[in-house]
C-alpha cells in the first residue's frame, strides 16, 4: 500500500502561445495506491554490498475540469530507482529482508 499527497495542475493555451485564468484548473488530494518494486544486492566482501533497487507506485486516474468546461485527465504515478553501497557492522553473514 502507498499513500501520496498529489497536485495535478493542467491548463488549455489560447492560439497556442498564453493561458487564460479561467483555462487552469488544480486538483490537490491524498491519494492511497499500491507498489510493486524488486531489487538486488550484491556482497563485495564480509562487510560490503551495492544494491539496485526498482519501485513502481500506482494511484490512479484522476478528472478535473475548468472554468472554460475543458476536462483533463491525471494519470497518478511515481516510479524510482535507487542505487547504494552498504557498510554492515561487525561484517559476518548478511541477512536482508525487505518490505513494501
């Protein structure tokens, strides 16, 4: 489960070059969604690692509408990737677990 807080703004450009104020629209909500990710890490030593990491977070589409009637649609995603080195103390055997 993932949980964002989204500000989806759009307008509609007159001919193409400006934006009217009553071309804006904004919708700001909380937004609850899902996530799915994967990853791997890799032992350089006892007390080394590098990871690489993948998260995929979905939260759906949103509509809003402006003063003008135009409507637009908000496809609500996050997507990361993360990299990293890891120092484990006192060395010994990993052991990861992970949570999403």
């Amino acid at each position: 489960m993932a949980f964002a807080n989204i500000r989806n703004t759009a307008a509609d450009l007159n001919s193409g070059t400006t934006i009217d104020p009553n071309d804006l629209t904004e919708l700001n909500k909380t937004h609850i969604g899902w996530a799915a990710g994967t990853g791997i890490e890799y032992g350089l030593s006892s007390s080394w690692s590098v990871k690489l990491e993948y998260l995929y977070m979905g939260f759906g589409k949103d509509s809003s509408t402006n003063k003008s009637h135009d409507i637009f649609t908000h496809r609500n995603s996050v997507q990361t990737i993360k990299a990293g080195l890891n120092w484990r103390f006192g060395g010994g055997p990993a052991i990861a677990m992970a949570y999403e």
